[in-house]
C-alpha cells in the first residue's frame, strides 16, 4: 500500500477533493465574492430549467454524435490504409496527427480564417465551382455544422494512432488462416479485425465521447457560442456560469450534471459492447 | 502503512471541508476594509487590461511606473498583464484563490457588482473633484453614491458614415431619428444582380449588447431603476430598440451576416456598408489601414427621441483585500492622473476621461477623440445593477435569438427580462 501512497495523494489532491468540493458546492450559492450558503437543489433545478443550459445539452449531444463516429470510421480507414506497406508512410502518419499536437487556438485561428465569410478559404473555393459564400460562422444553420467539420478533422489524428496500434498487434496466423480457408479481404476485415479490434474500440469510444463532451476552446475561439446560442455546448456555458457571471455553486451542479452524463454514456456504452475485454 | 476505507473517507471528509473552507476565507468580505492611511510601501500586484503589446508594457514600466516610484521608491509594482476578454477570469480566481491583485483595471458596468460584493474598496470624494470629469464619465464609477474607481480611459460607441457615399446619393444631412436613419440606410444600399454589395446601415459590427443599448438610451430608454432592482428596459422603448434592427433588415438595409470580422477592416472601409456602429478607436485603424479615407468618413450621435451614444472604457479601483492599501491606494490615484490616463489614451486610440484633455495634441489630432469628448454630455453607460456581471453575458445571445428569427423582438426582450430579474431576486 505504501507503493501507491504517491498515486494515491495525488489523485486525491488533485481529482478526489475537487470533485467532492465541486459536489459540496454545488448545493450552494457560492460566488467566490461572499460566504457560501446552502440552497439545497436549487441549482440543480436552474440548471435543468435554463433554456440555454439545454440548449447547451442538445448541442453537446448532436456534436458528439456527429464527432465520434464519423472521426472514429475515418480514422480505422486512415489507420489501415497507413498499415500496408506504403510508400512515405511515416510522413503521413505524422501529417494525419499533427492536428492533435497542435495547440487548438492555432488551429481554430487557421480555421477561422478558411470559414471567413469574404476573404476565406472555404468560400473561394467553393466559389470556383460557383457555390455562393456562405457565412459559416455566422449563420445559425452552418455554424454548428462548420464546428463539426473543425472537431472531426481534430480528433482524427489520435484515434488514428490507437487504431494502428491496435492493428499492429493484431496476430497475423489467424489472418493466415483465414487466407487458407478462401476468405476474401473484405471478409477478414469484417469477420477478424473489427473483432479484434474491440477493445480498442471501447477505449477509443469512451475518451472520444469524453472528449467531445468537453468541447470548449474551439468553440471559445471560433464562435463564442453563437449566434443565439446554436453552438454553446456545457462546458461552455460552465465556464461562462463561473468565471464571467461569478455564479460558481451553479457551475459545480452544471459541472455535475455533465459528470453524470458521461457516467451514464460510458456505463451504457459498456454494457452495450461488454466492456474492454473483447468478448462478443 | 494500510489504508482502510474509513482513513480513506475521513481524508476525502477533511479535504473536502479544507478545500470548502479555503473557498470561503478567501472571500473578501471577510477581510477588513483597507486602510489606505499606512506608509506607502511594500510590494503590490497591478492587474492591467491596458497597455497591450511591447509598446503598451514599455510605456507603462518604462514610462509610467518609473515616474510613480520617482515619487514613492518603497513601492514595488509587479503588473500582470490581461486582456479585456480574459479581465473577468483572472479576477474570478484572482478571489478564488485569495490573491485578487491590489489593483484592478474594471470595465464600465462592473463597479456596482464588485462594491456590492465588497471586492473592491471605496476611494474618497476628493478624487472626484482633483481633476474635471464630466458628470457622465464618473457615473459608472460609483456605486450607492460612493466612488469606487477612477476612470482612465473611455471608449464610446459612436455612428460613422461614408460621406463621399452620401454624396454620390445627394444627401446632405446626417440622420436625426430612427426614421431618417432607414430612410437613408434604404437610399444607400446598393444592389448588383439581386444580391446586396452594400448595406444601408450596419449595427452589427460592434457587440450587438452595447449596440442595442445605444439604441435603447436613444430612444429615452432606461436598463435599471436608479437602485438598480428593477429592469426597465422590458418597456415600448427597448423593444423598438431591437424592432429597429429587425425592421432594417427586412427593408435589405441591414444584414446580420454583413458585419466587421476580427482583425479585418471595418465595413465601412471596405465599402460595404455606407453608415456603421464603431468605436471611437476607428480613427487609428484608418490611419493604419485606410489613410485616403480619414476624409471621408463622419461621425455622428444617433437619437430617435434623445441623442445618446454609450461609453465604455476601463477604470481603476483598488481591491478591498489589499495587504498594502496605501501603496495600492497611491497607485490607483496615479493611474487616474491627467499624465497616465492620457498616455493610455494614446496608446490605444481611446479618449481620455478628464475632460482638461481635450486640448492635448492628442486630442486636437484625433477628430474622433475629440467627437466623442465634446458629445461626452450625451454618454450613457451600461450596467447599474450589482446582477450586471451576471446580465451581461445574457444580452447579446437573447438579442440574436430575435435577430436570427428564432423569437420576436418582444418575446426576445421579455425572456431577458425574466434572466435579469432571476439575477437580481438572487442578490
């Protein structure tokens, strides 16, 4: 036990008393400006009345259904093309993951940039082939869409590396095997590697979500949440409760009703898939 | 060493009821009022949202701050630099974590708030009179009749136009109300293929908050009641104040998706808009970026029943939890001095609060600056509610929610409404 002191303290400085502060907090009406006061559920209550709080829920949830899947499905596709044998791999590898090391204000300013309305990237092209300029930003049917695009194309890059990770270590004599059967590629993909590539799966599923659930500095960047709240997400609007409207015993039961969303996401999504372990 | 659940949840217990406990001692409600009559010395924090870049740091530390310490050498400033954006978070856990900066900048609006909370820390009445202020520029300053802050620098929202478009349309005179405004925006909207190249009027490239507050003071109407506990602008006045920006765009006159992106010249410049809401710094952006139109853009105050124009800026104030009052008491007094304030002015293109600058040479080579300071007796200033932090953030995505069709205008203006009461019911 005393091997896991160091981990231990840690975790308990630094997530244990936070989260149990957070949840103490959050039946207050702390302010960081006076004494807290008990107001019972009263901020859980704000909180799931709050018609922008809501909103905030849709959002995140259309975004995170849109993000996951769609990053996770091109990823596998990148991580198997990059898993042949083929010619500059290592540059690709590296180019498909960039995004994921690059600070996302970076990469929410470039983007800004190709979503500007006049003089973007996004516009001039699509104004060659004759499309007419959109305001990606600005607009409340393609802002929530444009964020979207930005986050898939973000999220690529890591799940891409787990996936090829998972690939490699895939065991090549059941593939042998397969081949001496008859079964076709398509066959093989289907009936050995998706399979077998469950567990990583699982694990990219859940920190995606996760991830996606804790959308916040492109959104911060790229749309401040607008325009009329069609792409604030929770943790946004979190942040806006704590450290703009100084209402941070509302942000805790904000904070917590996103913690119980990913609790219950991951939990379902376990007893959906039987967990990490592979079976099926 | 074993750790059995019971060690386990008492420490989970004590650190929880530690960590509680330190939320709440770092409240400065609970530390004495400072006492700014001690000897003027010690080391004090200075939370700056002015000053930006290398230019900004070299006048304040190399310019300004050297002059304060001619004159008080025990004291030493340690300045954190902030942007106006990220002001609000640093001092949020600047409290939070009870080590709020002996000075803070302050946005317009946000000294009722703070005072009420007992944040920051009120100045004598003599500092109101040390210099000539306009009435209007130290409003925002004070809370409950106190002066909590010395203003520095004013940042008006004003309304520019194109004069060579006016011109080209032979129209002679600037808007007086509402009606010529559309009147006039209609004129000057030009089209090309069915498809608008230029729009009339363009309010939206400023915030669509403050734009909608210059509107509703024009228009005779009011966001508080004087003890800031009732809303007032649920009223005919502040739902016209929106209906004007709906009504525009229905005319073609005025387009949401038409407006100023950051960084990029302003609608006016690039010839897409004939008259735009701007801020007063528009002159030093033209001088930048457009010098061949410095002539040819105007400025006016826009009123429907009352001429009014809304005046931001940034002020001083002095925590209430300072360890060393006095020396943040004496820096305070030395940023609100005509030398700071009109080098900040300056360096940002920003009017000075004192009105004994308008014959600086600043001023007198700034026609925008010097607009904004003769029109000083139509300012208005937003906030005026210990809810405004909380409000604030509230107003612009409620307004858009009318004006991109999702609510009208008086249903957008009731729902803020209902936030600004709730806002204020929890005071």
């Amino acid at each position: 036990m005393l091997m896991v002191a160091p981990a231990f303290l840690h975790a308990l400085i630094w997530i244990g008393i936070p989260v149990i502060a957070a949840f103490v907090l959050s039946f207050t009406n702390y302010d960081v400006l006076t004494q807290p006061r008990f107001n019972g559920i009263q901020n859980y209550l704000d909180a799931l009345t709050d018609p922008v709080f809501r909103r905030g829920m849709l959002n995140t949830l259309v975004y995170a259904f849109f993000t996951v899947p769609v990053a996770m499905g091109i990823a596998l596709l990148i991580a198997l093309m990059l898993d042949t044998q083929l010619r500059a791999r290592a540059f690709f590898r590296t180019a498909v993951f960039i995004p994921q090391v690059t600070a996302t204000i970076a990469v929410a300013l470039v983007w800004l940039w190709i979503y500007d309305p006049r003089n973007g990237l996004l516009n001039a092209v699509l104004g060659f082939f004759g499309v007419p300029a959109q305001n990606w930003l600005s607009s409340t049917t393609w802002a929530m869409p444009s964020v979207i695009a930005v986050g898939i194309w973000q999220g690529i890059g890591l799940k891409m590396l787990i996936y090829l990770a998972a690939l490699q270590s895939l065991p090549k004599d059941v593939y042998e095997a397969a081949s001496v059967d008859g079964a076709s590629k398509t066959r093989q993909f289907f009936s050995i590697t998706l399979p077998l590539l469950k567990p990583a799966t699982f694990f990219v599923f859940v920190t995606s979500v996760i991830s996606a659930f804790q959308a916040f500095d492109l959104i911060y960047i790229l749309t401040d949440g607008g325009p009329a709240n069609t792409t604030t997400m929770m943790t946004y609007e979190i942040y806006k409760s704590a450290f703009r409207e100084f209402r941070v015993g509302y942000a805790c039961a904000q904070s917590i009703i996103l913690f119980v969303f990913l609790l219950l996401l991951t939990l379902a999504n376990r007893r959906l898939n039987g967990g990490d372990s592979g079976r099926h | 060493m074993d750790f059995s659940r019971r060690s386990f949840l008492t420490a989970m217990g004590l650190g929880t009821a530690a960590a509680v406990a330190g939320c709440a001692t770092t409240s400065p409600s609970g530390s004495s009022a400072a006492d700014p009559t001690g000897p003027v010395e010690g080391d004090i924090t200075f939370l700056c949202a002015l000053f930006e870049g290398a230019t900004g740091k070299e006048t304040l530390e190399g310019n300004l701050l050297k002059q304060f310490n001619e004159k008080y050498p025990d004291v030493n400033v340690t300045v954190d630099y902030t942007d106006y954006g990220s002001l609000n978070e640093k001092i949020t856990t600047g409290l939070a974590s009870g080590l709020m900066p002996d000075v803070v900048t302050l946005g317009v609006g946000w000294i009722p708030p703070f005072a009420f909370k007992k944040a920051i820390a009120p100045l004598p009445e003599s500092l109101a009179t040390r210099y000539t202020y306009e009435e209007r520029v130290l409003e925002p300053s004070r809370f409950d009749g106190t002066l909590y802050a010395l203003p520095m620098v004013l940042d008006t929202r004003i309304v520019a136009y194109r004069k060579d478009f006016f011109e080209e349309a032979g129209i002679t005179g600037t808007p007086q109300n509402w009606d010529e405004l559309r009147e006039v925006a209609k004129q000057l909207t030009v089209k090309e293929g069915g498809k608008v190249t230029r729009v009339g009027f363009d309010p939206f490239s400023i915030d669509l908050r403050q734009c909608w507050e210059t509107f509703l003071f024009g228009n005779s109407g009011e966001l508080f009641s004087a003890d800031g506990r009732q809303v007032l602008f649920d009223s005919p006045e502040g739902v016209a104040s929106l209906q004007i920006f709906l009504d525009m765009m229905a005319d073609g006159s005025a387009d949401f998706a038409v407006s100023t992106e950051a960084g990029q010249p302003t609608t006016l410049q690039q010839g897409t808009s004939a008259i735009m809401m701007t801020n007063n710094s528009l002159y030093v952006q033209l001088q930048q970026q457009s010098p061949e139109l410095v002539d040819k853009i105007g400025t006016f105050v826009l009123g429907n029943t009352n001429p009014a124009m809304l005046q931001g800026g940034t002020m001083v104030s002095q925590s209430a939890s300072s360890k060393n009052p006095a020396a943040a008491r004496a820096l305070v007094e030395f940023l609100g001095s005509p030398d700071a304030v009109l080098v900040a002015s300056e360096q940002r293109g920003s009017v000075p609060a004192i009105s004994d600058l308008k014959d600086s040479e600043y001023v007198q080579g700034n026609p925008m600056v010097a607009f904004a300071l003769e029109n000083l007796s139509k300012a208005r200033s937003e906030g005026g509610t210990p809810a405004w932090m909380e409000i604030r953030e509230k107003i612009k995505p409620t307004l858009e929610t009318a004006i991109v069709g999702q609510q009208t205008a008086q249903q957008a203006i009731d729902q803020l409404a209902g936030i600004a009461n709730d806002a204020i019911g929890r005071l």
